[in-house]
C-alpha cells in the first residue's frame, strides 16, 4: 500500500513538512499522522534552513561547545556549528570551534562514545 504524502507550508520558505495521515502501528506505539524528515536531514538547503531555526534560540544566551547528532542528524549539526561560529556571535567557546559528534550504539542500545572524540 502508497503512503499519500502532502507537503505542508511553513513560515520559511525553503522548509516544508512532508505529512501522511494514517494509521502507523509499532511495538510500543500507534499514530495517525506520519512526518518525514528526511528531507530535513540529508539535503543540504532544508538542513539550512533547520539550523537557522534552531541556532536562532542560542545564538545570544548559549555557549556552545559540542553538537550531539543522533539518528542521522549530522548534516544539520554541521550547519548549526557553520553558523554560530560565524562572525558576530558571542556564544563561542575556549577553543574557537564546535564539535559535532554522533555516537556510536552498543548492542543494547546505549549510546557510546569514544575517547578519541572527547575535546
């Protein structure tokens, strides 16, 4: 069975949301609307346009040291950090950069990280 999905507008214009309205059934849960964000995730223009939306709420009052990128955010992570280390924002840290790390997972679901990406 095609999932049918619509794109919703929204305020920005290079961000839309892609929507299916149906019944989606898990283990543990069950929804009646489905929303993408693969888009978001992988191209480049949206990932942008996600950043500034987040980067909007740290950019004045947040140091920022290190991004955590989990389940395949790692493209936006790296447009968080391209534009608060961008000239004119003060949330800067000791080293004058941002990590952007994702952690690895064990086979019981835990998130590891490795010694060799610790600041």
């Amino acid at each position: 069975m095609a999932i049918n999905m619509v794109k919703l507008p929204t305020q920005k214009q290079d961000l839309v949301l892609r929507v299916a309205k149906g019944h989606f059934a898990t283990s543990h849960s069950h929804i009646n609307y489905y929303i993408d964000v693969t888009m978001q995730k992988t191209r480049l223009s949206e990932a942008r346009a996600v950043a500034l939306e987040l980067v909007s709420s740290y950019t004045h009052t947040t140091i920022v040291d290190t991004i955590l990128c989990l389940d395949g955010t790692e493209v936006i992570g790296a447009c968080m950090a391209s534009e608060l280390t961008r000239d004119g924002y003060v949330n800067m840290n000791a080293h004058q950069t941002i990590y952007v790390v994702t952690p690895e997972h064990t086979t019981g679901s835990q998130l590891l990280f490795r010694e060799n990406t610790s600041p």
